[in-house]
C-alpha cells in the first residue's frame, strides 16, 4: 500500500459518515441486534481514532522516521478497513 495521505484523509471523512449511517441504524434496531450493533460501532470508532492518531504521527514525521510508522500505519489502516468489509457497506 502507497501512503498516500491526502486519499487516506478522504477515506476516513467518508468512514466518519459510514459511522453515523450506522449509528443511526442502531438507534431503530432493537434487543441483541441494536447491543452488537452499537459494540461493533464502537470498535470501529476506536480503530478510526487510531487510524487518524497514525496518520497524523505519521505526516508530523520526518522523512526519517516515515518509513517505520508507515508498517503501524498501513497495519491499523487494514484492520480498520477489514472491520468495516464486515459490515458490507
């Protein structure tokens, strides 16, 4: 995968909104449903703040160091993308 920062940016501003879709879902499912539902919600939203936390390490980084945040940076990126293929938006 090729850092590229400014498309990374885009995806999660789209996965932000993907997140309020779901949230939205939540508040009119009912029992087990909406519990697991808000739980996955909640995962996703603590691997997005963790993709942005990387991603703005990784731009604040020198050239130097670039290149050893970009294997966090790439592997938080691919978890969060996986849990979100889950959902199948």
């Amino acid at each position: 995968m090729e850092t590229n920062v400014e498309e990374m940016e885009a995806h999660l501003k789209l996965w932000a909104a993907k997140i309020d879709e779901l949230a939205a879902t939540a508040q009119k499912s009912n029992g087990w449903a909406r519990i697991d539902l808000r739980q996955r919600i909640d995962d996703l939203k603590v691997k997005r703040a963790l993709v942005r936390a990387k991603l703005d390490e990784f731009v604040a980084a020198g050239s130097d160091r670039r290149n050893g945040l970009r294997v966090d940076l790439e592997r938080v990126w691919n978890d969060l993308k996986a849990t979100f293929d889950e959902f199948k938006l």
